[in-house]
C-alpha cells in the first residue's frame, strides 16, 4: 500500500513538473515590471522610457529566461583580427568583466519600423570599463606591438547606435520575431587603454601605453569594428532570450 502510494505520487511529482516545463516552454510574458507600449503615434517615445526601465530591471540578470547577471557582464573571449578590420593585428581580450555598462546607459531614441522589423534605437553610456586578460601581436598605427598580460579598455560618454534587424517567425501558430543581426557603432568621447607587459619588458611597455593613449583615437578606430561585432553578437543573444520566447504582440502591443 505504502508503496502504491509512494508511486504515485511519485508519478504525480513527475506530470507536475512536465507540465511546468511544457508552460515554460510555451509563450511567456515580458518579465514582471517590464513597461508595455502600445504601438500608437506614440509608440517610439513610449519605448525609450520602457527599455529604460527594463534594462534596469535585467542589471542583474534574469533565470526565467536564461539572462546571466549583465553587470558585470561576464565575456569569455572577444577576438579583434585583421579579418575584422583593415589592420594588422591580432586582439584577443579573454575573461573579461565588463563594468559599468547597465547603469551607466541611457536610452536616447528610438526608430522603429516594425512592418520590416527593423529597430534602430541611440544610447549613451557614461562608462564601459572592460577588465580581463589580453594577448595581442602585430602592429598597431603602423608600430609592431606584442603581448600578453592584464588589460583595462575603459570607454568614456560613448554614443552607441544600436541597428536590430528581425525577422518572424511561428510557435504554434503565434508570431515571434528574433533578431538575425545587431550592429552596433561606438562613438566615445575618449579611450583610456592600459595593457600590461608588453613586449615583456617594463619600460617599453610603459612608453607604448602612453603613446597608444596619447593616440587613442586612432588606436580606438583600428579596433572599434572588431569591439563592435562582438558586442553586437552579445546584445544579440541577449536580446534573443527575450524575442525567442515573448511574442510579437506580447512585446509590441497592437
Ligand atoms: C581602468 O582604467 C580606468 C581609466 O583609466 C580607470 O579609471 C580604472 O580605475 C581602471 N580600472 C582598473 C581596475 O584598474
């Protein structure tokens, strides 16, 4: 009898749980707290205050839908090579932190375009303070640099426009949309790059820091593509664990 009971029970526990994860894996809602707007004349103002908001709300990550803990943001590796832009030179920053990036931002503007699922929206962002490991060779306006060590990229009032390209799609019969691209352009007011160690050599190190701050807009426009496409593939994914599961008319309130 005892052991009816038990099975049963046990049997009950295991429909349970299915049907939590069949609820979890059907549409969901926006998380709680998050703002709606309905899509009116009024549409692009009314999302410049609820993203806002929102991005506040997901600072320190969300579990219902997959977000890790966005300040710091946690980045593996972010690779910059002459693939990415017309230089000769190989970046990788590996394990890096990311600071500052959430609290600091401030959605601007918004332009949207929903028809062709195209979402174009301006933020500035008071500081973005990128902490990790570098390895690094090649040249660098013009001067051959190689190294590995501690680094600090720091970026200062950065106007960051941010291009999401959708496309739709179905889940059970209920429109989503998820973004294939997110481009995304940095304009900061001023770089402040540190790598420690290179050319394993202290004072060397030393003199070509200073000249790489001494010249950091120019340094900052040879690496700021390949910056760009690697955030541009983070926010992306980032955005998608909302997209992939909220629906269209969830998100953009018709
Ligand atoms: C990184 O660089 C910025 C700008 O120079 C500085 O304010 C910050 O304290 C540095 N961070 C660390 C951890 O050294």
């Amino acid at each position: 009898m005892f052991r009816v009971s038990t099975a049963a029970s046990l049997l009950l526990l295991i429909v349970a749980i299915a049907q939590e994860l069949s609820v979890t894996a059907a549409e969901q809602d926006l998380p709680e707290g998050f703002p709606k707007c309905k899509r009116d004349a009024n549409f692009d103002k009314c999302l410049v205050d609820a993203v806002n908001v929102a991005i506040q709300l997901l600072k320190n990550g969300n579990k219902e839908f997959g977000i890790p803990p966005l300040e710091p943001l946690a980045v593996k590796k972010l690779v910059i090579d002459a693939g990415n832009a017309p230089i000769n030179l190989r970046q990788a920053l590996k394990n890096i932190k990311v600071h500052d990036l959430i609290s600091t931002s401030k959605i601007l503007r918004y332009k949207t375009d929903l028809d062709k699922h195209l979402i174009i929206c301006e933020s500035r962002t008071d500081r973005i303070e990128m902490i990790g490991d570098y390895e690094m060779s090649g040249r660098i306006l013009l001067l051959p640099i190689t190294g590995h060590g501690k680094s600090n990229v720091t970026l200062l009032n950065t106007k960051i426009e941010h291009r999401l390209i959708g496309e739709p799609f179905e889940k059970d019969g209920v429109k989503y949309m998820r973004l294939k691209d997110y481009r995304v352009n940095f304009e900061p007011k001023r770089v402040y790059l540190n790598f420690e160690n290179l050319f394993n050599d202290r004072t060397l190190s030393d003199g070509m820091n200073r000249f790489l701050n001494e010249n950091w807009e120019t340094v900052f426009n040879e690496l700021k593509v390949g910056y760009a496409k690697s955030f541009g593939l983070i926010f992306r994914e980032l955005s998608n664990k909302l997209f992939e599961k909220v629906p269209f008319d969830t998100i953009f309130q018709s």
